[in-house]
C-alpha cells in the first residue's frame, strides 16, 4: 500500500463492469500485476481500491488508473470507406504528468494561447476547451510566422484538455482534437474531383460516339478522366491523414513538455 500522501479519498462513484475491468487492467499493467477477480455489475471506487488491495495491486497505481478512467471520452469507433482512406476526425492523448490539477491547466491554457493561436471556448474546473483564434491578430501572426513555429492545432474545430488527479504531486492530462471539419473539406473536394472527372468522362465519350467512333475506344478514353478524377480525390481525401499525424504530434509534445516540467521553465520558445 502507497502512504497516504501520495493518494485521495476514493470518489463515491459507481462503475460498471467494463469500467471496472479497465482500471483494474490499467493498474495491474502499472504495478506488473495480471490478476483480476470477479465483479458485480456496479462497484464503488472504495470497494474497488479493496478488490485491488487484495490482489496485489497498491492504492497509488489504482489511483492513477482511476484517474485515466475519468478522463475517458467515448468516442464513437470511425468504420467506412471515408476513415479508411482519410484517416481518424479525432486526435487524442494521454498521460500522467506531474504537478496539481489547478498549476497543470493552467499552463496548458497558456501555452495554447501563447504558442498554439488558440482562445478559450468554455472553461470548467477540471476541463478547458479552446478554438482557433478568429480575429485579425490570429490570422496575422500564423501568415507572418517568424518563429517558424507549425500551427497544427489551428486545424481542428475543438482543442480540449482534462486534468485530473492521481495524487497530491500528479494528475492524469487527456488531451482531445476534433479535425472532422478538415476530414470533410478534404473528402468534399475529392468528391467535386471525382464527379468532374465523371463529367469529362461523358463528355468525352459522348463526342466520340458522335464522331462515329467504335463503342469501345469511346468508353475507352472516357474513362482516362473518370481515372484522374478520381485518382486526384484519392490524394487529396489521404493528406487529412498528414494533418491527421501533425495535430496528434502536437498533442504529444504538449504532453512532453509538461511531463518534463519545460513550462516552468523561463523563455521557453519554438518546438
């Protein structure tokens, strides 16, 4: 069992079972542990810190299981044609940091502010969210860029952070980006390309049907539009997943740096 300093009264919720199997799964993978007992459908976070004293598993990795459980969002598993090829219309991550709940939003509303051209949407104890700047201030410092500093976070919808505790010198950071509006501009103009090149494609095999042409060659060369169409959609509905991958680096170097106490440090500049 950890001291008492390094955990906080269990919160008399409940959780169901898969609840429960996942923070016993997460602390277990967090101590070493494998082994997990049998449960009700509902257990209070107190009944749950038993279960786990029982098994081998110490308040403190439980603690910041439960932490980590907290800040889960469900997010609906993305299947389709679109996710396949586009990629995910989230981006999110994950970790335990150290620092109180209070000092760690704190910085992070600063550094989206300051560094990522953010403003704050809606602020909440535990949870900010923010959306890009607007204003003409905003958009000039993203044109003008001096710094060199990439702007990922500008192409998502919603910036979230949720800050939890594990103890009293740690809590859990879930960091969230919505990019669908980047995924559906990029699939709309695919999909502009592609009937274009459908439309082309008509046209093209309509004039040489008239010009008595064999049915064959015809459909032939209408297709080589068609073709391009939609080989051009293709490439354009993939390169959300670069914007994809640079929203989910983003999120990860914020966690970097707070894992590595770099806000606290004086003049921090650049990536």
């Amino acid at each position: 069992m950890a001291d008492e300093k390094s955990s906080l009264p269990a919160r008399q919720t409940l959780l169901d079972r898969q609840a429960l199997e996942r923070v016993l799964a997460r602390a277990a993978e967090l101590q070493g542990a494998g082994a997990l007992p049998d449960s009700s459908d509902l257990i209070t976070e107190s009944q749950l810190l038993d279960i786990g004293n029982e098994v081998g598993l110490n308040a403190a990795t439980i603690n910041q299981a439960l932490a980590e459980e907290r800040t889960r969002i469900n997010v609906p598993e993305e299947r389709g044609l679109v996710a396949q090829i586009a990629g995910a219309g989230f981006a999110t991550a994950t970790r335990t940091v150290p620092g109180t709940p209070r000092d760690v939003l704190a910085a992070i509303d600063s550094w989206m502010q300051r560094e990522e051209c953010l403003q704050v949407q809606r602020r909440f104890s535990d949870r900010i969210t923010w959306e890009p700047q607007r204003g003409l201030f905003g958009k000039l410092r993203r044109t003008v860029n001096l710094s060199g500093h990439a702007y990922y976070l500008v192409d998502a919808r919603q910036v979230s952070a949720t800050v939890l505790p594990v103890d009293s010198t740690r809590a859990v950071v879930r960091l969230d980006a919505d990019i669908h509006p980047s995924r559906s501009r990029r699939v709309g103009f695919g999909g502009l390309l592609v009937g274009a090149g459908g439309v082309a494609g008509g046209l093209v095999g309509l004039g040489l049907v008239i010009a008595h042409l064999p049915i064959l060659i015809a459909a032939g060369a209408a297709m080589v539009p068609f073709a391009g169409g939609t080989a051009g959609a293709y490439k354009v509905a993939r390169s959300h997943r670069t914007v994809l991958s640079g929203v989910q680096l983003a999120l990860e170097q914020v966690l970097d740096r707070l894992e590595h106490g770099e806000f606290t440090r004086p003049r921090l500049r650049g990536r």
